[in-house]
C-alpha cells in the first residue's frame, strides 16, 4: 500500500519497480491504480 497524493488515500499500485534515488537510497515506484499519479514508497 502506498499513499497518492492525489487521492488523498493509501491504494494499491500497479506496474511497481524499484528504483535508486539521487541520494543512492532504494524506493519503490508505482502507478495509482485510479488516477494514475506517479508514487513512491
């Protein structure tokens, strides 16, 4: 579960990878699953 800002809700994301930050921290990137805003975990 990750949270849209967007939605202002916690939903489910699709297509998620995972991905290195500029800082070299990991984090998980997804697609919300109803509007379709870019999130990170």
């Amino acid at each position: 579960m990750m949270y849209c800002v967007k939605c202002r809700a916690k939903r489910e994301g699709k297509d998620a990878q995972a991905v290195t930050m500029k800082n070299g921290k990991m984090a998980t990137k997804a697609v919300c699953e109803v509007c379709g805003t870019t999130m990170f975990k």
